[in-house]
C-alpha cells in the first residue's frame, strides 16, 4: 500500500479549506471522464465527502471494500471503488477520507487502520462488522459465494522495488506458498479459479499483473479475516487487489481503471447478478 503523488503528500496536515480544495480539484477532473447521468449518481452518492460510504443496494455477489481512502494512504482508492462497485452493481463499503492510518496529524479525519480488522479500534471493529453483514446478506441470496475486493494503492516506487507489476493481488499466500495454497486446509483466501480468472484478465488487456508478493499478501488483512471467519458468515472469495498509481489511479485515469477492471471480474465464471 502506498501512497501516489509528491503534491499529496505536501497537502498532508495542510489546514482543512486548502485540502477542500484539493478535493474538488480531484473530483473535477474525474467527472470530466463521467456521462452527465454517471456524474449525477456520483454527486448524489459521493458529497458531501469525508465519511463512511455504505451500499447495501448490491444487485451482485460482490462486496468492494477500500479501508485507505485518506489522501496519502491510498490516494484515490475510495472514488476507483465507487466507479468499480458501480460498474459491477456491487455493494460497497468505502473509507472516503473518514478515517486515516494512524502515525500522522490531519486537519480532519480520525486514526483507524481499517486494514487490520483484528483491531480493536472502535471505528475498525465497526467498518468490519459491516463487512460480516453484506458478506452474511450476499450469502443469504441463493448460493453465490460472496466476491470480496479489497482496493488498494502500492506506490509506483513499490510496483518496481518488488516487481509487483500495475496490478497485484494478495489472497492469503506468498510465491513460495502458492502450491499448496489451494489445498484443503491451506491459506488461500479465494480459489484458484478466480484468482488466475482476473490474473489472465488483465494481463490479456496488456497489464503485468502478479500475485503472491509478500508485502501485498493479505494474510493479516481483511481476506485473512474473512478465511478466519468462514464458520461463522460462510466461504467467500476475498482477494486484495493493489494498484499502482500513473496511469491507474491518477484522476485522469481512475475511472477507466475501474471499468476495465469490472470487465475482468464480469467474465469470472463466479461472479453473478442477482
């Protein structure tokens, strides 16, 4: 995880009317890549910005998660999970710049790593409890397993110091792991089946996607708690997905990195509408 740009990162304990406007230059430059009724829906659902995004109106078995929604976490991964939940018909729970990694001083915002769902953070018990009801109200609707996508931001320097590529997901196992990863008992978080589905998916769309990178694993992540907690809410196919930021997160692409990622999990055996 990481975060995208020099300029963010100045803007970082910046007082709160200069970072408001940072944000509306953002949201700007995004609605210039939406159709007018896209940009309604994103003004009705999106503004005021700063809390807790809940969408219990899912016509999918996915649930888009993104924890790091704070500018200089995971830059922009709360507006690309919103274009991505919408893309798919998906429910959604989205951090957009309620709640920050805790280490730094804000001008607003409050200190929970929602990443690390064994907290005991109260705002992070409470975005994962809200986790356990969508996955418990997707698993209710018939028998489709709930797809859980984690968003993320690994930065740039990151994608090359670890050869991540622009994509890479985590699914409870590094390399070394991954043989034995699927086998009953073993660590992985999703199937194999959809883990290669969106792996070939992108990769077939020109992308270096990878897997199994250790930083990126998710084992102690949301996709490790939900393995964790499979006898109580059921099987899911939880994966990280970490994006790297020019050209994939920047504003001026994020809404064609959601689409063209809606596209690869639209063509997963898994996934289905309701």
């Amino acid at each position: 995880m990481g975060q995208g740009t020099a300029e963010t990162r100045k803007k970082l304990g910046a007082p709160q009317e200069e970072m408001d406007h940072w944000i509306e230059s953002v949201r700007r430059c995004i609605e210039e890549h939406l159709s007018p009724e896209e940009r309604r829906i994103f003004r009705e659902e999106f503004f005021p910005e700063k809390r807790l995004r809940v969408g219990r109106d899912g016509l999918s078995n996915v649930l888009v998660v993104a924890p790091h929604g704070f500018p200089g976490d995971d830059d922009h991964t709360d507006y690309l999970a919103f274009f991505l939940a919408k893309e798919l018909r998906a429910f959604y729970l989205i951090n957009n710049k309620a709640f920050y990694k805790p280490g730094r001083n804000h001008s607003f915002g409050k200190p929970a790593n929602l990443n690390r769902p064994w907290s005991s953070n109260p705002h992070t018990r409470r975005f994962v409890e809200l986790i356990l009801e969508m996955v418990s109200v997707i698993g209710s609707r018939g028998a489709h397993v709930p797809i859980v996508l984690c968003i993320h931001g690994m930065s740039d320097v990151n994608a090359r110091k670890f050869s991540a590529g622009d994509f890479c997901l985590g699914a409870g196992y590094t390399r070394e792991e991954k043989e034995n990863a699927f086998r009953e008992g073993g660590p992985a978080t999703a199937s194999l089946g959809l883990i290669e589905g969106i792996l070939q998916g992108l990769r077939r769309m020109g992308y270096k996607a990878t897997d199994g990178i250790p930083p990126y694993c998710g084992k102690r992540a949301i996709p490790g708690y939900l393995k964790a907690m499979e006898p109580v809410v059921g099987r899911t196919e939880a994966v990280q997905v970490e994006i790297r930021y020019l050209g994939f997160r920047d504003p001026h692409n994020i809404v064609k990195t959601a689409r063209e990622m809606a596209q690869v999990v639209r063509e997963l055996p898994s996934y289905r509408r309701f």
